[in-house]
C-alpha cells in the first residue's frame, strides 16, 4: 500500500447541519485511507475537547495520528461555513489556532523521508511558524514521491511567495478552474489556459497538472498528454471536500501508473460521490474503495 500523507490544516468545519471533521490535508489523507492506501496526517491540534474528538475520529478511521502535535495555548481550528443554493461554501477561516503553529518534529520528518505522497495548501502557510515547517518535511522527501500542491487561496491567505516557493518544492499541482486566473495573475502569467499550464509545467518542472471544473469535470496535462473528462452527474449536497477528494484519488491513479483517461474518470466518480453526501469525510460505499487498490482476499 502506498503511504499518503496530508500536511497541513486538522480543523472542524462548522456547517448549517453540524460540526464536520476537515481540512484540505486531512480531507485528502481521510479519502486516501477509505480507498486503501496507508495514510497519515501532520497537522497540530488544540488540548480541547475539539481536538479530541478530531483524534478519536480519524483514528477510527484507521488514520496514523501519531504525527498529530497537541498545542497547551491554542485552540482547534474551526471554520465558519455557509451553503448556497447551489452547494458551494463559503468560509470564514478563525484565525491563531492550533495548525498555525505546527512545529518540526524529528516524527514527522521521519516518516516523510518514506512518504508516496505528501499532498499540502498554501492555506497552512499563512503563519511563518507551519510554513518554515511544512517546506522542511517536503525537503526530505524521496525524489520519486508525489509533492502534491493543491492550491487554496481562501480569503487573503496567500503571497506570491508562499505560491512560488510551493510550486518549487511539488511535482503535482491541482488548482480549481475558477482559482487559476487569480493563481496565474499573482505569479506574473498572463492568457488563456493552454498558455498558463505550459509555462507553470516548464517554469517549476510539474510532471502533471490538474485542473478541476466543478460539476463540468477536469483537465489533466502531462507533457503533451491531455485528458479531458466532462464529470460525473450527481445530485449535490455540497461541495465541501469534493476537490481535496479528487486529489487523493489523483495520486492514487498516478501511483499505481494508470493511463490518464483511466484516472481522470476514476477521481471524477469519487469527487462525485462527496458532493452527494454532506461535509468533506463521508464514509465510501465498497464500489469506491477498491478502484485503485485491489485486496489480496
């Protein structure tokens, strides 16, 4: 089994229906786990009851929690979420919590030293401290693991240097339709996307990049290889998680060398499936888990 390992934000999602476990890490470790890979998530926690009940959640999941540091003075993260007509969130990100201040611990490097993938945002690096953290594991990667940067820029959470300085340590970069004019226009690049993707692929040396259009599918591109899937119909609950879960099932397909057709549409019937359920960690249905990781049973 591959070792997936999300590095970042462990935080509840405060939806209209209830307290969610999320995360864009934790969504994409969450998602790695239900479809069989042996996931982990490096992220920091509050000493309060929020923190606990994250803990005990995700390792029913059978999640490796131990590189999950527990902060005295801070709370958990909470986010503040309302739901449209239509599904989309819109977020409101509490500020100085407990994943603003993940600290380099000689565990985490140690297990990233072993890591298939290690999928993080650009969200954990508002703080200097998570930041200096987050770019320190990804140095010690193998040179053949997947450096996953899914791109996330919520409110005013991000720089061009924290989006440069990202992109020079990944190989993978995911970034949603609607995000990447903005993400392009703060790196300098400007045109359409057959333009964009080029450049950022030859300037950061990206051996793949994802672009994810909601309910419209995605668009793969590695090399001159291009795989175009229209999405997957599904009536949506919300949209909470869809993205971090097409990023999981992405690095799965890419680890096992699938062809790019075969990913792309795979990742979309997973991201589909979230969008019919309520928050990011729904529990998978048996047809799901098994698409990329076949039991020896």
């Amino acid at each position: 089994m591959p070792l997936m390992i999300g590095l970042g934000e462990l935080l509840w999602d405060l939806l209209p229906q209830g307290p969610m476990l999320g995360g864009a890490p934790a969504n994409y470790a969450v998602t790695a786990c239900s479809m069989g890979a042996s996931a982990a998530v490096i992220s920091r926690i509050g000493s309060d009851e929020n923190g606990k009940k994250a803990v005990s959640q995700l390792a029913k999941l059978d999640l490796n929690i131990d590189h999950i540091q527990v902060d005295p003075l801070r709370p958990t993260g909470t986010v503040s979420v309302s739901i449209d007509d239509f599904g989309h969130p819109q977020y409101t990100i509490h500020e100085n919590v407990a994943w603003d201040f993940i600290h380099n611990l000689t565990s985490a490097l140690q297990i990233a030293q072993v890591a298939d993938s290690i999928c993080f945002g650009s969200l954990a690096q508002r703080s200097e401290t998570s930041r200096a953290t987050i770019h320190e594991i990804l140095q010690v990667m193998k040179p053949q693991s997947l450096r996953v940067f899914d791109v996330n820029l919520r409110q005013n959470y991000f720089s061009r240097d924290v989006l440069e300085s990202s992109l020079e340590l990944a190989n993978v970069l995911k970034v949603s339709e609607e995000e990447l004019p903005r993400f392009a226009d703060c790196l300098g690049l400007h045109g359409p996307e057959d333009a964009v993707v080029p450049q950022l692929a030859r300037k950061y040396g990206l051996i793949l990049t994802a672009i994810t259009r909601g309910s419209r599918g995605s668009l793969l591109i590695r090399d001159d290889e291009r795989s175009d899937h229209p999405g997957v119909a599904t009536q949506v609950a919300d949209t909470i998680g869809a993205g971090d879960a097409f990023s999981a099932a992405m690095t799965l397909g890419l680890l096992a060398g699938l062809e790019l057709d075969i990913i792309n549409e795979r990742a979309n019937r997973v991201a589909a499936f979230v969008c019919s359920q309520h928050g990011a960690t729904p529990a998978f249905p048996p047809e799901l888990k098994g698409l990329f990781i076949k039991s020896d049973a």
